[in-house]
C-alpha cells in the first residue's frame, strides 16, 4: 500500500536548517522589538536622512542602520540558544 502513493514522505530536517530558522526568526523579533523601542528616534532622525548627500548624511545612516544591527544580533543569539535548549 506504500508503494502506491504519489509522493513521498517529507525528510526531515537538519539541526542546521532549524537552527537556521530559529535565528532568523529572533533576528526578526529583536529588529521588530528596536524599531519599536527607537521608533520616537527613528521618527525624529528621518528628515534628517532627506536630501540625501554629504558626508555628514552617510555617517548619520550608518549610525542609525548599525543601532539596528544590535537588537538584531540579540535576537539571533536568543534564537540560536534556544534552539540548542530544544535540541
């Protein structure tokens, strides 16, 4: 009766691609939760962005892009814990 079917059962998957989706998910939530955390800062600094030029302008975004990269990399690292918590 098995060799009957269409398709195949589904692999499952590897520690590394779970692990891969924990981080990206905590990645997420940690960006999400910075952005929501900065959001009065984000708000004031975007005028600031706009007209775009100048070396003062591209230090300014640097600094607002890697202020994001932090919660970011919290994230990844809670994701990357608890996927090994689970593993």
């Amino acid at each position: 009766m098995d060799d009957d079917r269409e398709w195949n059962d589904p692999e499952p998957t590897s520690e590394r691609e779970r692990r891969t989706r924990y981080r990206l998910a905590g990645g997420l939530v940690g960006l999400l939760a910075g952005v929501v955390f900065f959001s009065p800062t984000l708000s004031s600094v975007g005028p600031l962005l706009w007209p775009p030029g100048g070396a003062r302008w591209f230090t300014l975004l640097l600094t607002v892009g890697l202020s994001l990269m932090l919660p970011l990399m919290i994230g990844a690292a809670l994701g990357e814990s608890y996927a090994r918590y689970r593993s």
